[in-house]
C-alpha cells in the first residue's frame, strides 16, 4: 500500500519531462518503478494500465488518474 505521498514522489520520478504526465515510454524507462506502480494498480503492464486509466488520446496518465487506480485497487493508504 501507498500513501498519497509516496504515490506522488513515485510519480515525480517517473515524469521525466515534468509536464505532469507520465508517459508509456517514460513507464518503460523506469521498470523498477513500473513495477511498484503494476503493484499498486492491479495492473500486468503499462499498456494495461494506460488503456483503463490513462484517459487523454497521447496515452499518458496524469497524478489525479493515478492516484485513482490506486484507490479503486485499494491499495491507498492514508
């Protein structure tokens, strides 16, 4: 389980860019982080991950989207 802060340094690391969006490449460029992300979404990879969270047409998630897939796996903790 995360927290919302965890959740968010974790995604920090992952926007490699910084413009609030995580990409599918930017996920496959961190596969450690991936991993924990995969974990905590109930999600098998990123495409799976972006194809039921990641809502925008460029195949990113933002932080709120993420934070929300960890909610519905319920693995957010306060």
């Amino acid at each position: 389980m995360a927290t919302e802060q965890d959740l968010q340094s974790l995604f920090t690391n992952l926007d490699r860019d910084q413009d609030g969006k995580v990409s599918l490449e930017e996920l496959f460029l961190s596969p450690g982080l991936n991993a924990i992300i995969s974990s905590e979404t109930n999600t098998s990879s990123p495409q799976e991950l972006l194809s039921r969270y990641g809502l925008d047409e460029e195949g990113s998630i933002t932080f709120e989207e993420l934070k929300e897939a960890v909610k519905k796996a319920n693995n957010l903790s306060s």
